[in-house]
C-alpha cells in the first residue's frame, strides 16, 4: 500500500456523524488496508462551532458553512448524516455534481429524491451508497444489490423501527398500555420528545420504499405505501394475540406478484415464525427469492456505533472505487415502474374486535353480513357478560381481499348491537 490519502467531508457530526468519526480514527490502521488508502475527514459541517460535541475533534476541522466542504478540493468523498430533506437534498445534490462521491444514511431523503440523486451520480460518474439508511448496522442494501442480484424477489417483510418494536414487546412483556410504554421509551431514549415519525409508521414507510425499489428492480413513490401506526393498538390486542397463537409487531411488507404490494401497518405474527422472535429495539428483514428461497438479516436497527458502521464500510467502498477508478459501476437498479396494487385488492387474513350488546343472535348476524361479501371467519372467540352489558367478540378471517371486509364492516357498524369495531388488525401467515 502506498501512502496515498482520501480525503473526507463529514456534513453532521450529531449521534451518528460522532460515530463515523470514531470509527474512521479508532480503526484507521485497518480502514487503511481494506480501502487501499488512509481515510482522513478534513472538515466537518456542523450548525455551531460554539456548541459541544459527543466526541473529541481538532476544533480546525469544524465550520458552519457548506461552501468550505464543496470549495475544499482535496475532499473526494462526502458523508451526509444531517438527516431531513433540506437542506440535506442540496447539499448532497451539489456534492455529486461536484465529482465527488456520497454517503448517506437518510431515509427520508433517499425514499423521496433517490431517483434525482442516483441520476446525479450516474451522470457524473461517482458513487452514491445509502446502506445505513435502512436497518442501521444490519447490511441489507449491498446484498440486494449485489449479493442477491441474480434472485427475482418476491417478498420483502421486515421490523425495520426499533422504537415501536420496543413499546410492543414491552406491551406484550409487562402487559402495559400504549402511553404507558412510550413515556418509558422516551426516559430510555428510544424514542423522541416527538415520536410521530417513528409510532405512526413514517419512518417504517421510508425504510420500505427504499427496500421495495431494489428488490422489485421498480420505482416507488413513497405516496404508494399505505402507513399505518401503533397508537391504536391496547393490550386487549395483545392478549388476544397470545391466545391465538400470535405476536404483535410494526411490519413493513413489500410483496411482488401481479403487481407490488407496499404496505407498513401492526401486524399478527404466528408465534413461530423467525420475526415473531426479533424484540426490544432490535431489527430484521426477511427475504424471499426464487433462488435463495427465505434469508434473514437480523441485528441493531439503529445507534451510533451500529449505523456509523454501515456508513463507514460505504466508505470504504468508495475509497476502493477511487483507487481503481471504477466509481458509478452499480447504478440505480429501479429499471421497471411496476403497478402498485389498490389496497382493496390486496389478499390478508384479518383480526377483527367488536363491542357487541351481549344477546342471542348477534354473532349470526354478523357472521352472516361477513358471508355476504366473500369474507369467511377462520375461528371465533366470545367470553363471557361484563358489566357493562357488551363483549369483545373477535374473529379472525381466512385470506380475502381487503375491498370485501371494507364492504362488511360498513354494513356491521350500522348493526343496533354491535357499539364498536374496536380493533382491525392484518394477519400475516
């Protein structure tokens, strides 16, 4: 190895910009070795040069304005770990068309830009590798992309958010209600003073567009996932749950067959299968192709070591690319703009929960409206008279089209007996 240096811009040394930086130093006698070259930042973008940072830099490296990175032309390689889309989008927009390559660990950005930004760098012929934006520490992108290319992939499914999966295992565990748990997990800092992106399915939906897009080799419009969060869910779903043989978690299911299905919504779970089992903050993705069958990847979702990983092994890879002057060799992959199927014809089983008036009768009713538009019940629960005169009846269905229980239901509302759907939940088999 010669002693050629690459040189880095790093725009954000936060949580996760401090992990990058702490990787790159404390393992930089290896970095070296991997990437053919020693790996140096040069500046670092931050909002206040006043403000402390969680980790020790040269004061020297710091500066408040872009310009400086985009101006310095020693620097070949950018890390934008900001987050947001502005001015993040500017930013890295300007850096690709600039020559330089680009790391980025933003979700967002990636599920709403990516297809501008992946040109931008095809165009000027430099790297943009975005591994750390979906599942933190887990490499899932780089396998879909390379390792698992020659497959035809027709599932993606995964706990791609480990807050919400903290507050239902905590559910499940401690038998706790929603606000109960999320107050702890924000005590804990596994979720934010705001939590709305993570437990109404926001950032679930941007992982899921990302991986849809690579696996199906299609466009997706973030627009087209239908989201749905876990603020409805109480621990009557969960204990229901358990005594159908179930767990309850935040998936996000990408499926190719006729057409893509892109939806992120609480889930039930068969006890058995391998995402039932993945809790806390932990993340998992499983994949089904036609060649390599079912493959799990499973680990940290999130933190600074764990994404600032994946960054740096991004790095590392667009170091090599330098070297050998092979930058831009894996372009976008999204070649096809596949039809999005119309949630109402999407196939599910389903967990149904209704407050019905405790009476004979009423569950023939019901049962008998389901019939009527195509939905058959797979097993029925019914437990005993409460106080307050009604009980939970709960169903579960066979796999029917969502349109036809959509149907059902607006005609069971209407029912004098029945005083709530309380619960609609999607069973995954």
């Amino acid at each position: 190895m010669d002693n050629k240096e690459i040189k880095i811009g790093l725009l954000g040394c936060g949580t996760v910009g401090s992990g990058v930086y702490k990787i790159l130093e404390g393992n930089a006698d290896s970095i070296s070795k991997k990437s053919g070259a020693k790996l140096v930042v040069n500046k670092i973008l931050v909002k206040d040069k006043t403000e402390p940072l969680v980790v020790d830099v040269n004061k020297d490296l710091l500066t408040e304005n872009f310009e400086d990175i985009l101006n310095d032309s020693e620097i070949e390689i950018v890390v934008e770990v900001i987050g947001g889309v502005n001015p993040a989008r500017d930013f890295v927009l300007r850096s690709l068309k600039s020559g330089r390559s680009v790391i980025s660990a933003n979700k967002e950005l990636i599920a709403k830009h990516g297809e501008e930004l992946l040109a931008a760098a095809e165009e000027n012929e430099v790297d943009f590798y975005f591994e750390a934006s979906v599942g933190g520490g887990i490499p899932i992108i780089s396998p879909l992309k390379e390792d698992l290319a020659g497959n035809k992939i027709t599932k993606v499914m995964g706990i791609v958010n480990g807050t919400t999966n903290y507050i239902l295992t905590k559910m499940d565990q401690e038998g706790a209600e929603f606000d109960t748990v999320l107050k702890k997990a924000q005590e804990l800092g596994y979720a934010e003073a705001d939590p709305t992106s993570d437990i109404e399915g926001y950032d679930a939906a941007y992982k899921l567009a990302i991986l849809a897009s690579i696996a199906f080799e299609s466009r997706v419009n973030i627009d087209d996932v239908y989201m749905e969060g876990i603020t409805k869910i109480t621990k009557e779903d969960i204990t229901y749950a358990r005594e159908l043989g179930y767990k309850l978690k935040l998936l996000a299911i990408g499926k190719q067959n006729e057409g893509i299905e892109l939806r992120v919504h609480p889930t039930f779970l068969p006890k058995e299968h391998p995402l039932a089992k993945v809790d806390d903050v932990f993340n998992a993705i499983f994949i089904e192709g036609d060649a390599i069958g079912e493959a799990m990847f499973y680990g940290p979702g999130a933190g600074q070591m764990p994404t600032g990983s994946a960054i740096v092994g991004d790095v590392i890879a667009a170091a090599r690319n330098i070297n050998y002057g092979a930058q831009g060799r894996i372009a976008c992959t999204c070649f096809d703009q596949k039809e999005v199927k119309n949630r109402e014809e999407v196939e599910s089983s389903f967990y149904i929960r209704l407050d019905v008036i405790d009476k004979p009768g009423v569950l023939g009713e019901v049962t008998g409206l389901l019939g009527n538009n195509q939905v058959s019940i797979e097993s029925v629960i019914q437990h005993g008279r409460s106080d307050n005169s009604t009980v939970p009846l709960v169903l579960v269905t066979h796999q029917i089209k969502e349109g036809n229980l959509q149907k059902a239901l607006e005609k069971i509302k209407s029912l004098e007996d029945v005083k709530e759907i309380a619960s609609l939940i999607r069973v995954e088999e």
